[in-house]
C-alpha cells in the first residue's frame, strides 16, 4: 500500500511540517531538514530563509519522531527535595535555562519537603525516556542504594549532597567560605566568636563545622567545639509556641546564654537577619556590638540593612558544572566517577567589622 502524498497547502488546525515549509521555498524537504539542524552542507542564506519562513508558519518541529531517529529523547529528568529554599529554586531555574538553551527539556519530580528520591521516581523518569537524572541535595544513600543508582540505563549526576561512595557529583566546598569568614571575623579582634547551625544533613553541619575549627585552630583557641551550637537545642530550651517565631525564640537564647558573644555566624541569611533584628531589640547595634554572617547570598541579603556579609553559594559555577557533567556522560556512556568541588566564598559586606573595644576586653 503506496503511503499518501505530502498536502499541498497546510490544512487550518493541523501541524506544519517541513514539507509545507519547503513547498513555500520552492525546495526540497531534505533541504530543509538539514537546514534546521544547521547542517554545515546548507548555505547561510538557505538556512536564514528556512528559519525564517519555518517562524512565519508557526512550524514546530516533531520531538518524538527526532528522538526515534536519534536515539535519545532531549529530556532530563530532576529529582529533589527543599525546593521551597530561594537558593534550591535559583539552582532549579538556572539548570532549566541551560537545558532549555541546549535544546533539552527538564522534567521536574519532587518539590518542598524534605524526603529523599525514590528509585520508583527515577525509574518512572527513566520509563518516560528521559536521557540522564539529575538528584539535588541528596545525602543520605547508602554504598548499595548508589550502587543501584549507577546500574540504571541512564547516566546519574548527584549534585549539592556530599556522598561518600564513587559517582558523578558535583559538591558545594562549604567549609572553604565558612572558613573565610571565621579568619575574617577573627582577624579584625573577635575571640568571642560562635556558629549556629542546622542538623539538617543536605545543609552538611559536617563540613561548616570544619571550616569553622580549622580558622579558630589557627587562632589558638581551643575550646572550639563548645562555640558551635546546634539551633535544636536553642529552640527546646525557649519552648515551642505558635506566637512565635521558632527562629527568633532560638536566637533570644542564645544571646540570654552568650552573652560574651562579638560574632555570630549562622545557618543562613533568613538566620541572620532575624539575628540583627533579636540584637536590635536587646538595644546591640550590628556590627558595632556583634558581627553576623549569613549563608547562601540570597537576594535580600543584598538589600537588606545592614547589608549582610554572607558565604555565597556560587549558583551559576555550581549549575554549570551539573550541565557539563550531565551532558558529558551522556555523550560517553559508562563515564567513570568523578567528582567536581566548587568552593564557597565569604562575602564580606556590612553586617560584619571590627570587635569593639568594650567586648573584645571581656574576652
């Protein structure tokens, strides 16, 4: 049975193809084609007259059939969690920009709460033919769950979750900027001088707690684990109520317990502007008579007042090197493990300056 011939004139509601864009040009569709993949073969001209003509007819080009011929579908899938976090969501749009740009769609799968990935969710995406899996602030799989994860079909990159067994990951250094800002803090006269933290494991307490030893250690003071605090511990002890902010009850706490204390550094930069406002309450200007230090860099932290001195989560060197990663395992399946670090930066701003004569004798 002989298959029908191409339409003469496009027929209203129905797709363009690039048939009818080649019967408007006079040319052929394998023309055409090629010059909608800007095949080298194509004059620029061509290919400026296709393109041009393809927009005027609204021609869209068909996905599932260029997937079935090249063999890969232009999709990836997403799986993560916390993505109710600025910094979560800025990483999340960013990577969908690159894609987009490459040609990719991303195909998102998780969202605001804190549980981990499924396999049954990365085998579903992988069902619907997705290229590669990307896994955001994953941290807690065992040796045996990312053994399974590199048994799928499709390459997997894990990014901003520390994971101790071999695998495609990129790593935020978090202790390099938390460090930074503690020799900072420490260079400019503070020896009072604390961190609060979140348990949280994709917030990796582990290696902020390490930057933070390393620079006091440096400084000769000894006593530094009793300087870090979990903000659980403040939270239980100022009672839960929901009058309350649970983080500004946390951090009256902590300065009812510290009072000594002349620098601060925090979880985050929410942590830290609800820090400026519990010391402005207690009648201590920031930084005249405390320094805070955020963490992430987020937008407001740029506008608010004081402006915040803050660890800056480099969002575009971290999503670049996911994108890089990503695409390059996908053109060299069976990549071997690798492991790509992007150091976090101290950014020192207003919220942070010299410990004042008044406290730094107390010490």
């Amino acid at each position: 049975m002989r298959s029908a011939p191409p339409r003469k004139t496009p027929v209203a509601g129905s797709p363009v193809t690039i048939y009818d864009i080649a019967r408007r040009l006079g040319t052929s569709h394998s023309t055409v084609s090629r010059a909608l993949r800007d095949h080298p073969r194509i004059s620029c001209e061509m290919r400026h007259r296709v393109q041009l003509t393809a927009r005027e007819l609204g021609y869209q080009p068909n996905l599932l059939a260029r997937s079935l011929i090249q063999g890969k579908s232009k999709t990836i899938g997403f799986l993560g969690c916390m993505l109710h976090y600025e910094i979560a969501a800025a990483k999340a749009d960013r990577l969908d920009r690159l894609f987009r740009a490459a040609g990719y769609a991303l195909y998102f799968s998780g969202g605001v709460g804190e549980h981990q990935p499924t396999m049954a969710a990365a085998r579903d995406l992988i069902a619907r033919g997705v290229d590669g899996l990307l896994l955001y602030g994953c941290t807690g799989f065992s040796p045996r769950e990312l053994a399974a994860y590199r048994q799928l079909s499709v390459p997997v990159v894990f990014f901003d979750g520390p994971l101790a067994s071999p695998c495609l990951q990129v790593l935020l250094d978090r202790a390099s900027g938390v460090e930074q800002a503690a020799l900072r803090l420490l260079e400019q006269g503070h020896r009072r001088i604390y961190m609060t933290f979140s348990r949280d494991r994709w917030r990796q307490p582990a290696a902020r707690v390490a930057g933070f030893v390393r620079a006091c250690r440096r400084y000769g003071l000894t006593d530094t684990l009793d300087r870090v605090v979990p903000p659980d511990t403040l939270i239980a002890e100022g009672g839960e109520s929901s009058q309350t902010d649970p983080v500004e009850t946390a951090l009256e706490v902590f300065f009812q317990r510290y009072p000594d204390c002349t620098a601060l550094i925090v979880s985050n930069d929410l942590w830290a502007m609800a820090a400026v406002s519990v010391l402005e309450s207690r009648g201590l200007r920031v930084p005249q008579d405390v320094s805070i230090v955020g963490f992430d860099d987020v937008e407001a932290a740029r506008r608010f007042r004081p402006r915040l001195s803050t660890v800056r989560q480099p969002v575009d060197l971290i999503v670049q090197a996911a994108f890089d990663l990503m695409t390059e395992a996908i053109e060299q399946p069976g990549m071997a493990p690798k492991t790509i670090r992007i150091p976090s930066i101290f950014v020192e701003r207003q919220s942070t300056g010299p410990a004042t004569r008044r406290r730094s004798s107390s010490t």
